[in-house]
C-alpha cells in the first residue's frame, strides 16, 4: 500500500510512534511518505520504501502566525496525486486531522477520493484539544475522518467524554519494538561512568513539560537515596527543566542527579536503569514507560489515564494516586531494596512488554488500511 503519514517531528511520543510505524510498515513492502516540518527524530534513513516530503511555510510579514495548516494540506494534495497514495494517516489531531480534511475535500473536487485515518494521541484530547478555543475544530475534524484510532482505553473513553463524536473509536495500543535489544558491552561500560555498582540507577524521560510532575520526580528520588544509595537520569528537556535544576539544588542532591537533554541513545540508557519514574498529571498511554518495560525496567507511576493499561501494579511495578509522593517512593524501595525482588519485578515487566511487541499490533494497522482502501 502507499501512504502517507503526518506527525510532528520531535521526541514526543507521537512522533516516535508515527515513525516507528511508518518505519515497519516499509520494511513489510510498503510504500510511506512522511509530510510533516521536518525530518522526524527517529527517522535516519530514507530509502525505496521510506520518504521523506517536508512542508515548507514561507513567511510573510503580514501574517502574526504563518498558517502551516494550509501549507501542509497544500503538500497533501500535491504528494497524493504525485505518488498516488491510497491513504492518509495523521497522528495528533491537532492541526494534522483539518489539514488532511482539507486535502482530502481538495482532493474530491478532482476526483480523487483519499480515506484519512485519525490516531489519537493524548494531549491533542486531553490538554489541548478541548480548550474552547480549539474545541470545535477538533470535533468537527473527528468526526470527518473515515476511521479514528486511540492509543488506549482510556483516550478513548476521554474523547467520547470531551467532544461529541459520532464515529467510532477503535483502540490501538502503541506497540515497542522487542528485537534487536542487545547493549551488553557498553550497558556495563556506560553504567559504570554513571554510578557505582553499589547505586541504583532510576531514569526518567520526558519534555518536561507540567503535566510530567517534574518537582514528583524529584521528590521521589530525594526519598529513595536517603534509604538506598541511588543515582537519577533525567532525560529530555522542557520547560520544567530549569526548575528540576533549582530542586535539586535546595535538596542538596544535584551530585546525584544528571541531565541529559534530549538524547538519542535512550536504548542504552534503559539499558542500564533499574527503575523507571512517572508520575503525570495525564497520560494517555505512556510509551516512556512501555520503552522502559521493554529494557527490563520497572516503572512507579501514577494511576492515571491509560497507565493502568501498560504498567500493572504489583507485577511490572506499581501504580499510585497523582501526587501520592510517599506512596510511590515508598513502593520504589520495595522494589529496589533487594536484587532477588528487583530481578522478579524486571522479568515481569519485560514479559508485559512482549504483549505489546509491534508484531502483534502492525498487523491491526494493516488491517485497517486495508479497509479504509476497500471501503473508500
Ligand atoms: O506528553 C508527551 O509525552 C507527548 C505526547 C505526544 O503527543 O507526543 O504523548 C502522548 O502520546 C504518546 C504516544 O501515543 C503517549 O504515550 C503519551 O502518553 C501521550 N501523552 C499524554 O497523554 C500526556
């Protein structure tokens, strides 16, 4: 099949999903054009099956903000009738499904008839998407795409609970990529530049922004180390980073604590981690986490959204109210206190992983290509 995929580009869960995605789907044969600003993070190599159309936005001083929604359903319609994609997959409701509407409605005044297939993702439902500003765009474009996907349950059940929405959602979890997960050599070799072997070593990743609960992570680690000699990866940047900074600071803990921005050796850092922090605000899936499961690596994280869809309490870590600080480092310390529980808690989450391996879930994606093809 020929399709074309629009996401944002960066580190954010969505972009990463939409990536890998469109990445497996050309290894099955499958022709993927991605449109988006630019060339997504985990996008390295672009080949037969795998291309790469970037939406230019000119800028002109009269405009306040440079309207990128036209920009991008222009290059829609261009890229559909010069590659003749037969369908179009837009991760993030927000502008992506009123762009490929508008294409799509381009499009038709040709002749050419294009299904969309919309995949929720969290934030475009549950932060961004039912501000009243934005709300009736949201809906309305929902609801104009021929099949809608969420990455949970739980965002389903948001998005029903939110907009008004007469189609119907079908659950998509995300998936990870169970192969290839060998560091072996440089896992010993990295770990022992980050910590003793004596320390534990919990991670977390984000864009820390607010609804990551920055100052929980913190907070949490501050009370582990005062009972298990332990050391924190904070990974990503955002706009909560400089206050993480200033925390740690106060606490005193900033020997204990390391930076690293946003990275793109994320496999081998969860190569090396112990145990995986998140406690959000929200989150409608948590592919952080997923990616941490995948490395053998625990996860504390808060009870909300669709966490409770990945990470189960009491197997592959364990699950608090947002906020409950002394709960969750307290369940960190059962885990970490001694190595036969740690290693059970690591099998565990591995083994949960595994049901979300992509081989289980792009065929559910194939499917539903298929149809919106057959169906057009
Ligand atoms: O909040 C983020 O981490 C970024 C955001 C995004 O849109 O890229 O992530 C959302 O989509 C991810 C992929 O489906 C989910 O795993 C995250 O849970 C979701 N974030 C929230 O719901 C806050």
């Amino acid at each position: 099949m020929k399709i074309a995929i629009v996401c944002y580009p960066t580190f954010g869960g969505s972009g990463v999903v939409a990536t890998e995605l469109g990445l497996e789907l050309a290894l099955r044969g499958h022709e993927i054009h991605f449109i988006t600003y630019r060339q997504p993070v985990r996008l390295a190599l672009l080949n037969n099956n795998v291309h790469y159309h970037e939406v230019n936005v000119p800028e002109y001083p009269l405009f306040h903000y440079q309207p990128y929604e036209l920009a991008l359903s222009s290059k829609l319609v261009d890229m559909v009738k010069l590659h003749n994609i037969e369908v179009l997959h837009v991760h993030y409701a927000i502008p992506h499904a009123y762009a490929g509407y508008m294409a799509k409605q381009m499009l038709l005044d040709e002749g050419i008839n294009i299904p969309m297939i919309t995949t929720l993702h969290g934030t475009d439902i549950t932060l961004v998407g039912n501000h009243p500003y934005y709300k009736p765009a949201v809906n309305f474009s929902i609801n104009k795409s021929d099949y809608v996907t969420s990455v949970s349950q739980s965002l389903k059940e948001d998005t029903c609970k939110y907009f008004n929405i007469s189609k119907e959602i079908e659950v998509i979890p995300n998936f990870i990529e169970i192969k290839n997960h060998d560091f072996t050599e440089q896992k010993v070799c990295k770990r022992s530049v980050m910590a003793k072997s004596s320390e534990r070593i919990i991670t977390h990743i984000s864009n820390f922004r607010k609804v990551k609960r920055i100052p929980d992570v913190i907070d949490i680690f501050y009370k582990i180390q005062q009972q298990i000699p332990s050391k924190l990866m904070l990974v990503g940047d955002g706009p909560e980073k400089a206050r993480a900074e200033y925390l740690c600071e106060t606490l005193g803990i900033t020997d204990k604590v390391i930076f690293f921005g946003n990275s793109n050796e994320i496999d081998q850092i969860l190569s090396y981690s112990d145990l995986f922090l998140l406690p959000s605000e929200t989150e409608s899936f948590g592919l952080a986490a997923l990616e941490a499961m995948a490395w053998r690596v625990p996860v504390i994280s808060s009870n909300t959204g669709g966490l409770p869809e990945v990470n189960k309490n009491g197997v592959s870590g364990y699950l608090s109210d947002v906020g409950n600080t002394d709960e969750m480092a307290q369940n960190a310390i059962t885990i970490l206190q001694d190595m036969n529980t740690l290693e059970i808690f690591k099998n565990n989450a591995y083994q949960l992983a595994k049901t979300f391996d992509i081989e289980n879930i792009l065929p559910i994606y194939e499917n539903l290509y298929q149809r919106a093809i057959a169906n057009k």
